[in-house]
C-alpha cells in the first residue's frame, strides 16, 4: 500500500506541459518507473552500531558488540556473546563464539586443528550437520586462518543454523577458534553484525 501511495503522488508531481515530445515523455516514464522500484525495494541489513569492547582479557583479545548484547563465559577458555535473550536461551538468535585452545604444536597445523574441532563438534553428527563451503585458506587479524561453513540443527525437529569457523593462533601460537551461529532465517539480518564484530577483533598475546 506504502509504494501504491508514493507512485501516485510521483506521477502527480512529475506531470508535464502538453508539448513535450513523444521520446521525452517516453524516456521520463522509464525514469519514473526505475525510480518506484527502488523505492518500493526492501532496504539491505545493515550492522547493529557496535558500542560495547569486550576487554577483560588484556593478555587474550578483545571485540566491539552491540549494545543490547552481552557475554557470558561458561567455561574457561570459552566466551559467547549475543543478545540477551538468546543468552538466556529465551529466543534463537546469533551467537559469536571465542575458544581459545592449545598451542598449534599439539595439532600441527591450522588444518589439523579445525579438522580435530570438526571431527568432535558439529561433524561427529552427519546426520544433522553438513559443510555447505568447504575449508579454505583466509587471513583473521593479519593473520593466517581457515575457515569453513556449515549448516544443521541441533536435533531433528529443531530450526536449521547457519555456522562458520574460523581456525588462527596468536603470536605465541595458541589457537583460536572464533565460531559464528545463527538460524538460516536470521542470518540474512545478522550477518552484517557478525562480520562487523568479526573485523573489530584484536588478538593481544
């Protein structure tokens, strides 16, 4: 109803003297028309404004996060922050995960390590997790990574997830797994935060 109403009111301003040309008038309706489509388009997801810097770790990383978002460590050695509520475990949402692990000596390779972190997460259950992209190389930080996509669900009658890990050491060649999790109809919402708190991490050891 919204574009309806804004297509009536373009035509009433736009139009013209009577002895316009054919070609001219022509022309202006292509014009009109490309311009009613962009404004009836969908806007694209932009990032949430990331306010808050996680810094409690001065000697491990720190990331920007959005305002309305928080953190908790369940472990030690594990950090997830998204919304509250999905914190809470209240609403499905996106998650960014930090894990950091053992020195890169111990698995060998950036390969190895996010093989191992596969082979004992999400793919040591095929019948619910698959990768859509498979492991490749990138940089995180200035630094070498790979990454890997997937998409599964927690159990059968759960939401489908949409997930990404990305495998990169420190400098003392710790590894660190920074793993992002979302359901498939959020992702397209999401993932321009995700990304952005992606590139505002800083690994300080």
């Amino acid at each position: 109803m919204g574009c309806a109403t804004h297509s009536i009111r373009i035509i009433r301003v736009i139009q013209m003297p009577r002895f316009m040309t054919k070609r001219t008038m022509s022309l202006l309706a292509v014009i009109t028309g490309v311009f009613m489509l962009a404004a009836c388009a969908p806007s694209k997801p932009t990032a949430l404004p990331l306010t808050r810097t996680f810094d409690k770790s001065p000697t491990g990383f720190e990331f920007k996060y959005p305002d309305d978002w928080d953190y908790t460590i369940p472990i030690q050695g594990v950090l997830l922050a998204g919304p509250r509520e999905t914190l809470a475990g209240a609403s499905p949402g996106p998650l960014f995960t930090v894990q950091r692990g053992l020195p890169i000596s111990i698995p060998g390779s950036l390969t190895a390590a996010l093989d191992s972190y596969l082979e004992n997460g999400p793919l040591s259950d095929p019948e619910h997790w698959r990768i859509t992209e498979p492991a490749r190389d990138t940089t995180f930080d200035g630094r070498p990574a790979r990454v890997v996509d997937l998409q599964g669900q927690q159990d059968t009658d759960d939401s489908a997830i949409y997930s990404q890990i990305i495998a990169t050491t420190s400098e003392n060649t710790f590894v660190y797994m920074f793993i992002l999790t979302v359901p498939v109809d959020l992702h397209d919402r999401f993932e321009p935060t995700m990304n952005a708190m992606l590139d505002s991490v800083r690994l300080l050891e």
